[in-house]
C-alpha cells in the first residue's frame, strides 16, 4: 500500500513537472501571450521550440510572416507538419497588408475552430493585430480592451509601436470597416 501511494505521488509530481515544463517552453516564446485556451499569439519561434509547442496542447499553427523576415525559417512547414499539426502560411507584407491577407486569415481560422492554435510572426505584432480583428469581428469582444492588448504588445518593439505605423492604422481600420 505503501509503494502504491509512493508511486502515485511520484506519478504526480512527474506530471506537474511536465505540464510546467509546457507552460514555460510557450513562455519563452518572444512576445507570448494567451487570449484564451484557444487562442495564442507569439513573435517567430525557433525551430527547437516547435516540438513544446506541440507538447503544450497547440493543434494548429498559422504563420504571418514573410519568408524573408530574418528569423524565418524556411523550412517552418515541413517542421509543424511533421509533429503532426496542420500549418498554414500567410506571407502578410510588412509595408502592405491587405484585406485579402485578413481573408486568407479568417478561412484559416474557421478551419481551425475549435482547436488551440498559435498565430505568429516575426515579432507578434502582425499576430497581435490579426488576434484584434479576429476577436472583435468574429468573437464578438469588446473593442477597447481587445485593442488595449495589441497596443501593448506593439509596445514590446521599440521604433515599431502601433502609433508609428500607418500601414496598419490603415489596415486595421480597413477590416474593421468591413461589413460582417
């Protein structure tokens, strides 16, 4: 009886260990943030963290960022398809984004309803700007508060807060514009 209690507290503290170890590998992923269970956004991850990202519950990655974005990894497809989830790629200009990237973007996420899914970019900010819109057009959020978060996680690159970029006033006035 002893030896089974010991195991199962060892059994435990095995799994509390792992399912930290999970929360840490999303942790360390730059400019992280979790809207929802569902719902996560991050700046580009190293091709190391893929296989934690699968290991925290992530069932569906959708990339923003170009392939000539200087963390990309060209390979990124390959690399999430081979653990296993479903990937999709929308190379959103930085200088133009566009109401079609915003399109491509929905339909990818009407495929991955119901799952966790991890958006990112090179930094989060596309991400985050693409979260905004998702959550407010298609969530039905707030607006403020929903905005107030890709405000600040804009903050996160210095010479490149929401404020200073134009492009993506326009852009995100634009989807917002858009009849539902």
């Amino acid at each position: 009886m002893l030896r089974a209690a010991f195991v199962l507290a060892a059994l435990s503290a095995l799994a509390t260990v792992h399912a930290e170890s999970m929360v840490v590998g999303l942790l360390e992923l730059v400019n992280y943030y979790e809207y929802s269970p569902r719902l996560l956004s991050s700046g580009q991850p190293t091709r190391e963290q893929f296989p934690a990202i699968k290991a925290a519950g992530v069932e569906a990655i959708i990339n923003l960022a170009p392939v000539t974005d200087p963390t990309s990894l060209a390979d990124e497809g390959e690399i999430v398809r081979g653990l296993g989830l479903p990937y999709t790629h929308i190379p959103v200009d930085w200088e133009k984004p566009s109401v079609a990237d915003w399109r491509r973007f929905e339909s990818a996420m009407a495929e991955y309803a119901g799952r966790r899914v991890l958006v990112h970019c090179y930094a989060g900010s596309r991400a985050s700007a693409f979260m905004y819109l998702y959550r407010v057009r298609e969530l039905g959020e707030r607006t403020q508060p929903a905005r107030d978060v890709m405000i600040e996680l804009w903050e996160y690159s210095p010479g490149y807060e929401f404020h200073k970029m134009p492009q993506w006033r326009d852009f995100v006035a634009r989807v917002e514009a858009l009849p539902n």
